[in-house]
C-alpha cells in the first residue's frame, strides 16, 4: 500500500508543477509576443491551451487571448480591411512589405482564435463556455473603438456586428440547452447598442432556422431563441439610451442605436418573426403570460399580434384563455375589432372549467371581460344561463363561487332578469328551449329559458350552497358580491370550515338509537342470543 501512496504523492506533485508550468508559460509566451515580432509564431502554443480538455487550461489560455490580442487592436498591429483574397500561406508569401507580412498573419491568427471560442461557447463545461464569452465580447469591445473595417470611404458607424451575430448564432443552439450561458450574457445586454444588434441578430438567425426546417417545431432552439429574447427590455424614453459600449465619434445623433424608435421597430420585428413559426405547446403559455407587461408596451403596432394571439387560442386549456386575455387588452386598449371575441369565450365554458387548476384565474379574467355595461342582454343571458346549466354538476367549492358570478351578471344587466322573474303556468311544457350545444351565444335562445337550475340548486345537499342558490327569491342588492375570495376555495377548505363549525344540536332521525347491545326485549340480538 505504501509504494501506491508514494507513487499517487507523485503524481500530483507533478500535475501541480505542470500547471504552474502552464501558468508562467501562458503569461510569459505573451509577454513575448508582444515584447517581439519574431516570437509570433508562439501563438499557436496559446491555441493548444485553448483547446485542451482541461476547464483550468482553457479558462487561463482565454485570459492569454484576451490580453493578447486586445493589446495588438490597440497598437494596430492587426491588419485592417479585408484579407486578400487566396490561401493564407499563398498570400503571405507575395510581395508585401514585412510589416504588413506581419499584421496579416496576426489577423489570421485572431480570425482563428475568435472561431475557435465561438466553439467554446458550446463547450461541455461552463466555466469555459463563460470564459470564452466574456472574452468575445471583451474583443467586441476593443474592435469596436479600434475597427478592423476601413471607415475611411464612409462615415459608417464602427460597431463590430459580425462579431455580435456569431456570439449569437452559437447561443441559439439547436441541440443544447444554453439558458445558463443566456443568464450570463444578460449583463451585456443592458448596454443600448449591444441589444439593438442582438435584436436584428436574432430576427435574421429565427428567419434562416425555422425557414430551413420548414416551419416544424424545434423545441432546444426556440428554447434558447425565447429565453435570450425574453431577457431584452426596452427603455421607456430616449433619454434612457445612453449606456454604449462602442463610444462613437462620427456623427453620433444619426446612429439608429440612439433612437428609441429603432429599438421599437427591430423589437417588434424579432417577436413577429419568432412568434409567426409553430411553438410548443408549452411555450404559448411563457410568451402570454408576459405578452401585456414586456411585449405590446414596446410594439409601434401591437394589432400586429393578432394572428399569433389567434393561433393560441386554437391550442386549448389555459392557453386559449391567456389568448384572449391578450385579444381583449389589444380591443380596449389599441381598438382591436375582433368581433368573435365573446363567442371565443363562450365555448371555453365545459364542465372541466371547475375542476382544472387555472378555474380561479379563467373566472378572474371572465369577470373582468364581463364587466361592461353596454354588452347586449341576448349575450349575458347566454353566459349565466350555460353557467347555471354546468352547475348542476360542479362541486360545491367551485359551485359557491359560480353562483355569485351568475348573481353579479344579472345586477350589472338588469334587463337579464327576466331569467329569473319570467312567469310560468302549470301546463307550461317542461322542455327548455336553450340550446345547450349552440356555439353561438345568440343562436342558443337563452332569453327565451329561465334559471331553473339555480332552483333546483336550493335543494342541493350542501346548506352553504343552498342557501346561496336562494339569493334569487328575493331582490338583488345593488352591490355586487365579492367573488375574489371565492376563486381560490378548494373542497378541503370547505371542509375545514364546516368542521370548524360549532356542533349543531340533534335533530331526530329514523330509527331508535341503541344504549346497550342486549337488553331489551325489542332487541332482537337480545331475543335470539341472550341467555337469560
């Protein structure tokens, strides 16, 4: 056992000494190649860091990039327009002065470490995907005041776009998650000219993806695509558009990065472009839920939204109704005609409403749509007759809370009580004339039935839901009730409170209550097994 010790002692001695070797080479190999032009060669030493299979080597060799090749953007010593054309060993070899011979072959040497930590960002370990991260966007930095473009023949803007679009097509992976890497990346999005760029990066890399794959879903890439666009917000005002990365000295006022109204409309591009392709189902829910507060705020024309808000409700469940929460903010909000609106919501009334988990926010959103005044009788008769009509079968949780609903219908719409006032005879025919299986709230013939089922709900077995269902025996009060506590009422609360009650006294039942097991001589056990 002891030769064993010994020799695994040794081991990690020298994997120790082999790092510090790694250390002071890395830092020392720089240090040369900046100290002198005949040290270039020294750089593909650094690569091979770059490319181990060790996270510590890769992380120290991306801070040797980083430091290295930042420094010579800055002497410009990095050959600046674009490289001749032809092979590189071909073109090193023309007739160019040394000093040129010599920015060219750095410019390649630069071009190969940016594509090799472009492919870093879909490393197997976070570490060195981070590292290579924050190491491009370093260089996206330094490139954009010291450009690798010739801005002489024009008074283009030096912003280093091509750098920006590869960093972002590696984060759209189409095979691995990068969630965590898009976390990491939102820091750089709070500067205004790096999230402008990302927002037209992106819009273009959803438009070539999904075109290619013809529409089909791609749930690891529209993952990513929806978590890095979700991350991006936009400023309220222009004023707010001041923090750049790439400080620009050529007419800076005419720069679209500057104006809010660029940021709008390429925000408003990249939603539409993504949200025009089929999503997971399960993505309709994440794009809905923060469609009023992130998304329409910041859209030039948010009616834009109304083929994707349709294409939701079609999925079913809460995401229909979280689809026309978004159709009825674009109605009262931006003057969105979209007669179907109310027809839409009256078919998402089945039995399965009460016994889903979203029950209490579809009956939040279905008061607030409700709320209007000026909706015409024929529709409101519609929706608290198919709502009595569901609550024959509907637990009484769920039963307390769609009575009170029904209540404040009729309150909020006097001319509805003829539903409850309507007279009858005693050879009235029994059939009602409501049309239960009607899609259309005005070809269903409401007006012309009565809530009979809330009468039949005064006899139900539960007193708190029989005593509520009697509310329509006497007249309305003007306030409405308050169904907010309601909503979230489950059948164990229910229960909780009906034991919490104090005991009731006896009330008589139908049969004798026994004291002893035999005793009497009406007993029967006691006639047949007592041994008296």
């Amino acid at each position: 056992m002891a030769p064993a010790k010994k020799r695994n002692v040794s081991s990690e001695k020298t994997t120790e000494s082999s790092i510090k070797t790694a250390k002071i080479d890395l830092k020392s190999k720089v240090e040369q190649i900046l100290g002198s032009k005949k040290h270039a060669n020294d750089v593909f030493d650094v690569f091979e860091f770059l490319q181990s299979e060790k996270e510590e080597d890769v992380v120290r060799a991306t801070d040797a990039c980083t430091n290295l090749f930042c420094t010579l953007l800055e002497r410009k010593d990095l050959y600046i327009g674009k490289l001749p054309a032809g092979d590189e060993e071909e073109v090193l070899s023309g007739k160019y002065e040394a000093e040129a011979k010599y920015q060219m072959f750095m410019r390649y040497r630069y071009d190969s470490c940016v594509e090799m930590l472009l492919e870093n960002l879909s490393h197997e370990l976070h570490g060195a995907r981070e590292s290579a991260l924050c190491c491009l966007m370093k260089f996206a930095a330094t490139e954009g005041q010291h450009p690798l473009e010739d801005l002489s023949w024009s008074e283009h803007h030096s912003f280093p776009r091509p750098l920006i679009k590869g960093v972002v097509d590696q984060m759209l992976s189409k095979t691995s998650d990068n969630s965590l890497l898009i976390s990491r990346f939102q820091e750089f999005l709070e500067m205004d000219d790096v999230r402008f760029y990302v927002m037209s990066c992106i819009r273009e890399n959803v438009g070539q993806t999904m075109d290619r794959s013809k529409g089909s879903v791609l749930p690891v890439y529209q993952n990513n695509a929806l978590t890095l666009i979700s991350s991006i917000s936009l400023p309220s005002q222009e004023s707010e558009l001041c923090n750049f990365m790439v400080k620009q000295e050529v007419k800076h006022d005419d720069w679209k990065a500057t104006k809010l109204l660029e940021h709008k409309r390429v925000f408003e591009r990249m939603w539409l472009g993504f949200l025009k392709y089929k999503l997971p189902s399960s993505m309709y829910k994440k794009v809905l839920v923060i469609l009023h507060d992130s998304i329409l705020p910041h859209m030039s024309k948010p009616t834009l939204m109304i083929d994707f808000l349709t294409a939701a409700y079609d999925v079913g469940g809460a995401i229909s109704l979280l689809a026309l929460n978004g159709l009825f903010v674009l109605m009262h909000e931006h003057n969105l005609e979209y007669p179907d609106f109310y027809k839409k919501l009256y078919n998402l009334l089945e039995p399965s409403i009460f016994h889903v988990k979203y029950r209490a926010r579809f009956f939040h959103l279905a008061n607030i749509f409700m709320s209007s005044s000026h909706l015409p009788v024929y529709l409101v008769a519609a929706f608290a007759k198919r709502l009595a009509r569901l609550a024959l079968t509907a637990p009484p949780a769920a039963l307390l809370m769609v009575l009170a609903f029904i209540c404040n219908l009729i309150r909020r719409h006097p001319s509805s009580r003829v539903l409850i006032h309507k007279p009858c005879t005693d050879d009235e025919p029994l059939e009602d004339p409501y049309v239960m299986e009607e899609e259309d709230p005005a070809e269903c013939h409401a007006l012309e039935s009565s809530l009979w089922e809330i009468k039949t709900l005064q006899k139900h077995y539960h007193p708190d839901v029989a005593k509520a269902a009697m509310m329509i025996n006497t007249a309305l009060p003007v306030q409405e009730a308050d169904i907010s506590e309601l909503l979230e009422m489950t059948t164990f609360e229910l229960m909780e409170k009906d034991l919490s009650q104090p005991e009731t006294k006896s009330v008589p039942l139908e049969f004798e209550p026994a004291t002893h097991l035999m005793k009497a001589d009406k007993d029967v056990m006691a006639r047949h097994f007592c041994l008296a």
